[in-house]
C-alpha cells in the first residue's frame, strides 16, 4: 500500500528544486548556473528510504552508495559524510592519524578556491603552504611548488577549480621525487580526466561534494575515497564520533556485531566487558549522511554518465557563444585534460570590465558566480595565515574572473536564450 502511494506521489509531485527548462520562459525565468538534476526517481527512492527504511540515520542505502560510487570511480573504497567541506576536515584529519603527521606540518595547496578546501588544513594543525596561479589556466603554477617544498611538506593538494587541472604529470612527478602525498578536492571536479583516466587514480586520497550545484547531489553531502583500506577505516572513525565500531545496517542488530566479540575487554587500563560501541579511538566528529541521501545518491549514479556528457557539451556550447559574441578568450585547457565541466570561466580584461560584465548578466537574469574566493588570503577569515599581496595572479582571480553554468538541465530554449542575451553586449 505504501509502495504504490510512494510511486504515484513521486510522478505527479513537480517540487521547485526539480529544475525542469521544457517550458522555459524568457521573459520572466531566470537562467541558474546549476541545481539538482532529478527526477521523479530521487523523489521515490527518498521517500522509501525515509518512510520504510530501518534506520533514518547512515545505513543501508549509504552502504549501497559507497560501495557503488567507489566502483564507478576506480576507487577502492569510500566513505559518505554529511557534506564535500566535511568530507575535507575528515580526510585531512584522518591523514594526519594514518601518517602520524606532527602540528605544523605542511600542505602545499592554491590560495584560489574555496574556503573549505583551506580551513581543514588549519582546523586539523597543519600548515598551508600557498602557491600563485598562472593566468592562462587559472591553476597554480607548477614552476613555483619545489621551492615551497620544506623537511615539513607531507603533501600536494590539488583542487581544480571548475573541473581544469593543472599539469599532474608534472605533479606526480614532484611528489614522488619528494616522497610526499597527493592528494585531492575533487568536489567541482567528479568525472575529470588526465591522459585517458579518471584524475581522482593520481590521488592517495580525494573528497567529493554532492551539494545541489555538484555533479550529483544528495541535498547535501560529501565523500572521501582511497584504495587504502586501513586509511578509509580511520576516516570512518573520525566521520562516526571517533569510534572504533564499525558495523552498519542490519548488523548492528548482531548480538556480538560484525566483529563477534562486540561485549569484550576493549580498554588497557580496565579489566571489564565493555560494549564495543563505545570505544573510541580518535577524537571524531559526528558527521554522518541522513541514509535517506544514500538513496539519492543511487539514482544519481544512474545519470552520471548523461550528467559528464551533458556539462561537458554545454561548456563548450556557452564558451562559443561567448567567443562569437562578446570575444571572450577561453581559459587554457593542457592537451592531456578532458574536464568534466562545474562551470565556464570567464577572464576579463580588467576588474572594471568584469563588474559590468556580471551587472550585465544578472541584470538580464543570467546567474554569475565569482571563480570562488579569489585570493582567499584576502578574506577575514583567512588573512592571517600569509601575505595576499605575495601572490598578484591570485588577487586578479578574484579581481577579474567570474564564471557562468553548464549544468545539464539546460535545453535549445536556453541557450537560445543565452545568445538572445549577449547579442545584446
């Protein structure tokens, strides 16, 4: 009974975070640069999971979604979390545990980008180590990371903004000359490829976001992957309140657990039965997905591939439009990259140029975004970690750089829309 009701509901409901364009309106409808690409599908398997499933909190569909996305990415193994910024804080968090890293250790990283590819560097202890863009690609420039590189480097992390890599044969190369980690926010990057594989193979470890603007979302979430096992069980700990327990689903309704021995004698310094559950082996945080967005995440793996192919094409379709129109110069793309697409960059010319340009399209109802934060060193936040002014490409990111979507619910209405608007320039 409930089965059937769940079915009809989920086709008949239109809810407005469905983006739908098949009757777009260009006199009044606003062209956003992303949102949720679902269907009556997401819907469907959300409301199962949240009005028949066992457990409301992480279980069964997060399972199933883990090991599904893991398989489709060539990852060996991932672990959900409740958000792509989470996702960072526990794989930084759990880095630093597996490899018995010391406060102050450092990360070479962008100072461009979001703030939430910084901010677990800083949380966790560790030291961020900045490096300057270059103009033409808007990644940082390779040239400049040996001479950053200190006894304290642990790691190279790589965050390609709006999915356009830098040289990671380049990297790659650095790092194991160096005998350090690379590692990945994959978040605006899911489906990118360098020298016909995925780029999140180049990686120990990589997040990922399934924030509404991402590839998939799940409303909210994230996800760290990594082929190490032992590594992955570590993020799991610290991701579930630092536990050592790591049964899921119907096994936790096991009498001993998954282990077998789950009403033992955990504790050096105490000589009783202790249940397992309430071990804890790291200093965690609680945060887990709702399992109601493992369920999500399953149909999304089922459009993926549509997903990939359409942002791709609709960058391309934008970036003509803008070259035919405007006389935009597209941003550099290396030979060896084939991006999967979270947005179009657009480089001004000057930072005056840029405020009219974004005045113009969100006055014609056109969604912008600037390329993130820019210089984050510029930012209250972030300010005291390094001087801004030591890094003057990073600063024109911000000055001269913003971005339009490419998400694949755009249509032939749209873009038609999109040409109708820039032959206005």
């Amino acid at each position: 009974m409930i089965e059937n009701m769940i079915k009809e509901l989920s086709r008949i409901a239109k809810p407005k975070y469905i983006q739908n364009y098949d009757n777009f309106n260009s006199e009044k409808d606003y062209v956003l640069y992303s949102g949720q690409y679902w269907d009556h599908n997401e819907i469907e398997l959300a409301m199962t999971a949240f009005l028949t499933g066992a457990w409301i909190a992480s279980g069964e569909n997060v399972l199933k979604f883990q090991e599904a996305f893991a398989k489709r990415f060539n990852a060996g193994y991932s672990h959900m979390v409740n958000s792509g910024s989470s996702a960072n804080l526990a794989m930084l968090a759990a880095l630093k545990s597996h490899f018995k890293w010391n406060d102050g250790d450092e990360i070479i990283v962008s100072p461009v980008g979001f703030a939430t590819t910084i901010a677990p560097i800083v949380q966790t202890n560790l030291k961020p180590v900045f490096i300057d863009i270059e103009f033409d690609t808007l990644n940082f420039d390779v040239n400049l990371i040996e001479e950053k590189i200190t006894p304290k480097t642990k790691a190279i992390f790589v965050s390609p903004v709006l999915a356009n890599p830098p040289d990671m044969d380049r990297i790659v190369d650095i790092c194991n000359r160096h005998n350090i980690l690379l590692i990945g926010d994959n978040c605006d990057s899911l489906g990118t490829m360098w020298d016909g594989k995925l780029i999140n193979e180049l990686y120990f470890a990589w997040s990922c976001s399934f924030y509404p603007a991402h590839h998939i979302s799940t409303g909210e979430g994230g996800m760290v992957s990594s082929n190490d096992k032992e590594f992955i069980e570590t993020v799991r700990s610290i991701s579930w309140w630092g536990r050592d327990c790591y049964c899921v689903g119907i096994n936790n309704t096991l009498p001993c657990g998954t282990c077998g021995k789950r009403f033992s004698n955990w504790l050096d310094n105490y000589d009783g039965i202790i249940d397992h559950k309430y071990i804890f082996r790291h200093a965690g945080y609680n945060i887990k997905p709702l399992d109601l967005q493992g369920a999500i995440g399953l149909a999304q793996l089922n459009k993926i591939d549509e997903i990939e192919t359409k942002r791709r094409l609709h960058k391309n379709k934008i970036e003509e439009l803008l070259v035919k129109h405007i006389g935009i110069k597209p941003v550099k793309v290396l030979d060896k990259s084939d991006p999967s697409w979270f947005g179009v960059p657009i480089v001004c010319e000057s930072q005056e140029q840029k405020e009219f340009m974004v005045d113009f399209f969100e006055s014609n109802r056109v969604q912008t975004r600037p390329y993130f934060a820019g210089n984050i060193l510029l930012h209250p936040g972030f300010k005291n970690l390094d001087d801004f002014s030591k890094y003057p490409n990073a600063n024109k990111a911000l000055s001269h750089v913003f971005f339009l979507g490419c998400p694949p619910f755009y249509n032939e209405k749209v873009f038609a829309y999109l040409e109708e608007v820039m032959q206005k320039w």
